[in-house]
C-alpha cells in the first residue's frame, strides 16, 4: 500500500505543501481535504476583487481542484471537513458536508494547512448577518451578495488593520460611504502611531473617513454602536487581524506557540513525527527579535509549505524565519514596513533610537516627484539595524526590500547607510531616502540615549 499525506486545508499552506510533495515523490498516495468549495486562490486579491479591479470570483483562483487532480494527481476532496485527529491511530475524523456523513481517514504523513479566520469582537451583536470577515472567497461571495442586496451605500470598517483598509477603499470605489473605526490611536498597529497618522492622513484625503480613538461597543439594526455615539451601516467588515485555525491541532495534543498557532520547528515539523503546519495556521521564528510570532502572509505560507512539501518527501529543508516585512497600498498612498517598529522594539526590551526622515521617491527636480517617509530603527550602542517603516507616493512600497534583505544580513544602520544603490532621476534622489534615514538612524543610535 502506498505510504499516505493527508494535507487539511486547500489553500497556500496546504496545497503548496501537498504539490511539492508531489513534486519530488510520485509514489505517494495524497488526500487533500477542504472543507470549502474552492483551492488555492488568491485572498489578497478580495478586495480587488470587492473594488471592482478584478471582475470575476475565479479570477482569483490560481489553481482549480481538476488542476490538482489531473495534473498533480493529488485527490482533493471538496466540502470535507476535518473534524478531529486520533494521533495514537493516525486518522482524521471527516466530516463530508456534501452527503452529510462521517468518516475515518487514515494517514502516514499529515499536514495541517488550516489558515486563519477573521478575529470577531466579543460583543453584542457581532454574529449578525451583516457582520463580515473576510479570508476566503466563499466570504467575498456572501459579502459581495449581501452588499449587492443591501444596496452598501453606508458602510463601517471596525478596525484599522490593513485588511480593513483595503477593504474600504474596496467599498468607496463602489460609491458607498465608508467610516473606520479604530480603537488605537491610528490605524495600522504594525506601524508606530506617528507613521500610522500619515496612513490616517492619507485615507481621509480619500473621501474615508476615519475615526481613531474611539472603541466599538456592538452592533444593532442598521448601526454600529461607538463609545462616541451610533453610526449607520448597511454592511460591516471586521479588520481587526485574523486569528490561527489551530483548535484542531490544539484539541489533539500538539503542541501550541505564538499567538496560540501551531508551534514548529525551522522544518515546519509539529511537536508530533510527521505532523507537519504551513501557512497563516502556524507560528514563524523573527529573526530580529529571536522570539516565535504568528505572520500570517502570503508570502511566508508559501515558503512554509515548500519547505514542508520538501521535507515530507524526505528532504531537509529549512524555513530560516521571518523579518516582519509587509506593503499594502492604499488609495495612491503606499505603505511598508520590515523589522522591528519602536514600539516592538520596546516590548522586545532592545534599547533603541529612531530616524524619521521626509524625501522623494524621485529626484525633487522631476515634475510631481512623488513625497515619502521612511523611519528607521537602530538598537543603541552596536548600531544594528532594527527595521524600518515606508509611507509615500508611488515607488515607495517595495524600498523596504532593501532594508528586509539588510535585516537577513544582519547589518548595522551604519552599514546599510552606504550601500551602493542603483540611482538615476526617475528612481531616486543622488542620496536614496533610505540611507538618509539609515545615517540618521545610525548617528542617533551612537549617541547616549535614555538607556535601560
Ligand atoms: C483580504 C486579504 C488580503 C491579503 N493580502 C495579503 C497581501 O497583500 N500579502 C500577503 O502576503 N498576504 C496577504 N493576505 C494573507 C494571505 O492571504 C494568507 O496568508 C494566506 O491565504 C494563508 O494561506 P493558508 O493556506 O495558510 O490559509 P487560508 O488561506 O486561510 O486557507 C486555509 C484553508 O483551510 C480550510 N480549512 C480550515 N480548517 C479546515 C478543516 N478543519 N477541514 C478542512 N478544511 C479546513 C479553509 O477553508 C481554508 O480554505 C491577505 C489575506 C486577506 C484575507
């Protein structure tokens, strides 16, 4: 009998582990089980999608189950839902939703690709029918149907993550009113609250209107009810970050990390022998604070599941970690961020100094040269570089590539000051604002600071 993977959970995380699986053995016999009706699609492309950019739901979808099927020779098993573990007989428990029954599967190998879910507030009213997360595309379709036949013409975003942003940006290109609701601040936790005030700055020029500090008590008929008072919606979307599927692992005995994901090793294995988690479900290593966190991206899925994949076909390969690096764009504002902010540096307990410059993306001469802000950080003493942050115009974004890769080196900001940069006028200033903010970052961080 062929040796059998049985992968749960038919997105990034579990069908990029089960193709690569596939990819380097022939002779496994693999099960995938989804318990929606879609694979491997695109989430980051929903709002796109809501936004009118994108015009069908399929679209989104980069692999079709009759690809895994026909191409990969991977049984994917739609509407199937795995409902426990027994790791003692290796089975999972299966519910099949199209015929309403049970069974038992059994396995070798086991991946746990489960994702994560939009975060739901504890609060009055929050399972109501016009209450949307958004993850998968069986949500973008019952937010899309819900706003067609609601009309959508108030909409409140609760919560400044950046899927909430994009999201109602999605929603003012659909002509509706749109009001965010933020309890911090500003929006944008992954930011420091001084960069996260140019994200508020820049959706309010938008037309969205934005109000931070202010905390959301419930949801009623037609409104949102707000500490400062009830604002109508139609439609609400929740952009307050999602929260890892990780209960069935969790029911079964393995092990838990960060932010209650599945706890891994750099071979994404569980405390459990072939057990393996990809993707938004488990926990990453930060290689600049040296602590497990939960990144649920995209790009980090990906990898994880590569690995896996590898390492399930008898491989060794290894996740090296993450360094925190994100961009999203909103309205024509670009915004990035990588490292440690300040405010994680502190939590971290790493004394550290910061920079925060204003420039160009472009050289100041060339008509409309587009304005940005970059702030850096740098730990005290020994200069290393901490992270960065990016809002600005076009061609601000993707800059923070060259302070990720800075952070795998394991450079000081002194180091990443005089990097030879490519440079021309319509790419940059002579001085990319970069480095600007790097020798800003590095002359401050030698200077005696508060100290610990
Ligand atoms: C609107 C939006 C925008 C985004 N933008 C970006 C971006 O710009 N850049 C970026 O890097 N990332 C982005 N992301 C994040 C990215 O989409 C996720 O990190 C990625 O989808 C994670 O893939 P995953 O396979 O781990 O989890 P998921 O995509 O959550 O998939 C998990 C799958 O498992 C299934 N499942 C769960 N439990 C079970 C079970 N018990 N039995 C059977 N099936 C089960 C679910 O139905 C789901 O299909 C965005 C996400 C959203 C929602």
């Amino acid at each position: 009998v062929a040796e059998r993977l049985v992968v749960i959970g038919g997105d990034a995380g579990g069908m990029g582990a089960a193709s690569q699986a596939r990819r380097l053995r022939a002779d496994l016999d693999i099960v995938a089980l989804e318990r929606g009706g879609r694979t491997s699609w695109s989430a980051c492309g929903i709002p796109y999608l809501v936004g009118g950019e994108v015009d069908h739901l399929d679209d989104l979808v980069v692999r079709s189950p009759e690809v895994f099927r026909e191409r990969l020779d991977i049984d994917v098993r739609l509407h199937q839902e795995a409902t426990a573990l027994d790791l003692d007989r290796r089975e999972v428990e299966v519910r099949d939703h199209g015929v309403g029954r049970t069974l038992r599967l059994g396995f070798d190998q086991l991946v746990l690709g489960t994702g994560a879910r939009p975060r739901r507030p504890d609060l009055p009213g929050a399972e109501r029918d016009c209450v949307f997360g958004v993850q998968t595309l069986d949500d973008a379709e019952a937010l899309l149907a819900h706003a067609r036949d609601s009309g959508h013409s108030q909409v409140v975003v609760v919560g400044g993550g950046y899927i909430g942003l994009e999201m109602a940006e999605a929603f003012t290109h659909r002509g509706a009113h749109v009001v965010v609701i933020e309890r911090q601040p500003e929006v944008m936790g992954t930011l420091d609250p001084d960069m996260g005030a140019l994200v508020s700055d820049a959706m309010r020029r938008n037309g969205i209107d934005v109000r931070c500090g202010t905390a959301t008590l419930g949801f009623d008929e037609g409104v949102v009810r707000t500490e400062a008072g009830d604002v109508p919606a139609d439609l609400v979307v929740l952009g307050l970050g999602v929260v890892p599927n990780s209960e069935l692992a969790g029911d079964a005995g393995i092990a838990l990390g960060a932010g209650g994901a599945v706890a891994v090793d750099d071979r994404q294995k569980t405390s459990v022998e072939g057990v393996w988690a990809a993707g938004d479900c488990c926990e990453s290593a930060h290689l600049v604070s040296g602590v497990k966190v939960h990144v649920p991206l995209g790009t980090v899925a990906n990898k994880q599941a590569r690995v896996a994949g590898t390492n399930i076909a008898g491989g060794n390969a290894r996740f090296p970690g993450v360094v925190g690096t994100a961009a999203v764009k909103l309205c024509a504002t670009e915004v990035a961020r990588t490292g440690l902010s300040e405010r994680e540096a502190e939590r971290a307990g790493i004394d550290h100094a910061a920079a925060r410059i204003d420039g160009t993306t472009r050289a100041g001469y060339l008509p409309e040269a587009p304005s940005l802000t970059v702030k850096v950080v740098a730990e005290r003493k020994s200069g290393r570089l901490l992270g960065a942050q990016i809002v600005g115009g076009s061609g601000s974004a993707k800059r923070i590539d060259v302070v990720a890769t800075a952070l795998h080196a394991g450079m000081t900001a002194g180091q990443v000051s005089w990097l030879d940069l490519a440079y021309a006028p319509p790419f940059s200033p002579t001085w990319d604002p970069v480095l600007i903010a790097a020798r800003k970052a590095a002359e401050q961080a030698a200077q005696a600071g508060p100290g610990r």
